[in-house]
C-alpha cells in the first residue's frame, strides 16, 4: 500500500463522511459546506450555498467564513479525497466538527442536488483588478458583485466626476451619469472628467468618452436630462445606488424623495468654498437609517447657502468629498464595513480638519414614517416657501 492510501485509510477512520444528502440536510441546520476545489474545477458548478475557498488559502480564511469553531464544516472536494485532507487541517485549528462530503461534488451533481455555474473573472479583468482582488473583503466573488453593480451619477459636475472616475476604475459594471448642462470652460478647474478640448459638448457625453477611456468593459449609460418629478422614477429605474452630486436644494429633495420611495441608498456630497459634507440615506437599508428631510426638514434661506457660482469652490475640495462618496458606493456594493448612515462627515480643507455628527431618524418624517408616501410636490416651489 502507498503512502497516501494509507494516509487516507488512518483519516477515513478520523474523520467523519457523510452523503451529499446528508450534508444538503446540514446545511439547512446552518452547518457551512466548504468547497476547496480548484478554481478552474469550480467553473463546472458550484454546489448551492457553498463557499468557495481553496484549498491553498483554506487555514488562512477559514475564520472569515466560519469564525465558531463549534459550527458544524462540511468539506467538499472533486471525489471526496482532497476534502479529508482539508478536514484534517481544519481539526488541527481547533474545529470540533468538521465532516468530509463523500463522492464530492461529483457525486452531489450525480445525485441531482442544486448547483449553479459560477461567474467568472475574465483573465483581463483579473489582471486589471489583482490588487483590489487581493482584499479578502473583496475577492473575485466581491469584483463579481461590483461588475454586476449598477449606479447613477447625479451631475457630471465637481462631484459626479471624481466618484465617476473611481467608480469606473474599481469595475462597478454599469455608470449612469445625468446631467443637462454642457462642458465650459469654468468647469475644468474641479471637473477632471471633462477637457478642453471638449468644451461646449454636452457633459454626459465628454464624461461617456473619459469612462469609457479608462476602462472600456464598464457600460456607460447617459441621461442628458434635467431631473423632474415627472421622470425621477424611470431614470432611477434598475440603478442599484444613487450618487447625488446636485448643487441646488430642489434636486437634492426630490433625488431623496426618490430614493426613499425606491428604497434605494443615497449616497450624498455637497461642497462650499472650503467645505464639504457627505453622509448616506437610505431608510430601507438593513439599519434603518433616516432620510435627506431628517437631517435637513426644510432648505436654508439662499443667503445662507449661497451656490458655487456665488460663493466660490476650492478646486480640490470637490475630488476630496466625491472619493468619499465613490467609497461609500463600494463599501454598499460589496456589503462591508461601516457605512455613513446616520452620520454627517464634515470636511474642513483649510484646517485639514473632518467632524463627525450622528444625527437619528425623525419618526414624523413624511417620507421616511411609517405614514404611506406623500408624493412628489412642486420642489422649487417648496423650496421657495421654505426660505
């Protein structure tokens, strides 16, 4: 007998085998099935619910995916082999109950149980993404997850431009931008998505040239649009996270409205001068969080929040707050890390300063209660009344 056959004889006595009907019964009893195959034997299905983790990296993830040592860990491989392995280093760390999948997932798909055939990274994509791909928060599973991601672009603007650029850089698979305005020359000096050489074009289709410049396997999708209550939901229709980058308080209330109505997330910024907010709405999200109108029920009279064209922007500012606003994109896309719902980011360029405010949901809200939604409304208007 060789070695291995008798390696494998002493683990079969070790290590406890069940069926892939079996184990299907565990999973629905919160066990987590493992599959340690090779990526390229993955493309040929991946069982359903599994987590698929090599077997190189198995001991150097396995806590990011099971980190109670008292769960049950089913292991499968091709045949059932590799798997006692793999199950026999996951005992060494300390995992009470680890069991081996026998046949595999040969025998799993033999035996007509729920497969599906993965996503995968094309080879370009995994060399033009291999440094966020080694980010165990993201992955191939998270690149998949932003490659299938769809977002809306509010202004093609100071901060439509910077988070547009970054967002397409990452591999976020669909960009809309909406803008109604066209490229001029006063724009260039915040407005990196745009050149002088396209001056007086219109500004979704110079930041359509740039994106697609940067990363051609990003879609591109261009609303050259002024946002009204009347279109609002058909634009914002199949986009999965709304950046508003608007510079007028009658857009920023109806994109909320919007989005409040859709339950989708909106990723805000605004700038002024030196100064600059961003924060994150989304009151069907997983916490609940509060809404624009919580934060701010009613706009502040113009000479308090005077525009950019008034009162002036410091050029960089806006690429400062749009990469916050392109890292809160991705930090919902991929679902990971803390996110600024129910807080206000305040940024302070002359004294290189950020504050931090926490601010809770208004139970009387109209839009984001518990009341039925109250519609669109004349939001120039109300604007106008509220100052």
């Amino acid at each position: 007998m060789k070695a291995k056959d008798r390696r494998l004889q002493v683990l079969r006595a070790q290590i406890p085998e069940v069926t892939p009907e079996e184990a299907r019964a565990l999973q629905a009893d919160s066990a987590v099935l493992l599959d340690v195959r090779e990526r390229d034997e993955t493309l040929q299905g991946v069982a359903e619910g599994a987590v698929v983790l090599g077997r190189d990296f198995l001991e150097l993830n396995i806590e990011d995916v099971a980190p109670d040592p008292e769960r049950c860990v089913l292991v499968m491989c091709g045949s059932g082999v590799r798997s006692l392995f793999a199950a026999e280093g996951l005992r060494q760390m300390g995992y009470r109950d680890v069991r081996s999948v026998a046949g595999g997932f040969n025998r799993w798909k033999d035996q007509g149980l729920p497969f599906h055939i993965p996503k995968v990274l094309s080879a370009d994509s995994r060399a033009r993404y291999a440094r966020q791909i080694l980010l165990p928060e993201v992955g191939e599973r998270g690149q998949q997850k932003l490659a299938d991601a769809r977002v809306l672009l509010i202004g093609a603007g100071g901060l439509g431009a910077p988070a547009g650029l970054y967002l397409t850089a990452a591999g976020v698979g669909t960009i809309g931008v909406l803008d109604h305005d066209l490229v001029d020359r006063s724009n260039l000096q915040r407005q990196i998505i745009h050149t002088d050489a396209r001056v007086g074009q219109p500004k979704v289709e110079s930041a359509r040239e740039a994106l697609v410049a940067l990363n051609p396997s990003v879609r591109v999708q261009t609303h050259p649009v002024r946002l009204s209550r009347e279109n609002v939901e058909d634009v914002f229709s199949g986009y999965d996270v709304i950046v508003d980058g608007s510079d007028n308080f009658p857009t920023r209330y109806l994109v909320n409205d919007a989005c409040v109505h859709l339950g989708l997330p909106n990723v805000h910024g605004s700038i002024l001068r030196f100064d600059g907010q961003v924060s994150t709405f989304w009151p069907a999200g997983p916490d609940g969080g509060p809404c624009y109108r919580c934060l701010f029920p009613s706009p502040p009279p113009p000479e308090l929040a005077p525009s950019c064209n008034e009162a002036g922007v410091l050029g960089v500012l806006p690429g400062i707050v749009g990469l916050l606003q392109a890292t809160e994109v991705l930090k919902l896309i991929l679902g990971i890390g803390h996110t600024l719902v129910g807080r206000l980011l305040c940024f302070d360029a002359l004294n290189m300063h950020f504050r931090e405010f926490n601010f809770d949901k208004d139970s009387t809200c109209a839009y984001c209660g518990s009341g039925p939604f109250p519609g669109y409304v004349d939001y120039g208007k109300f604007c106008d009344a509220s100052a």
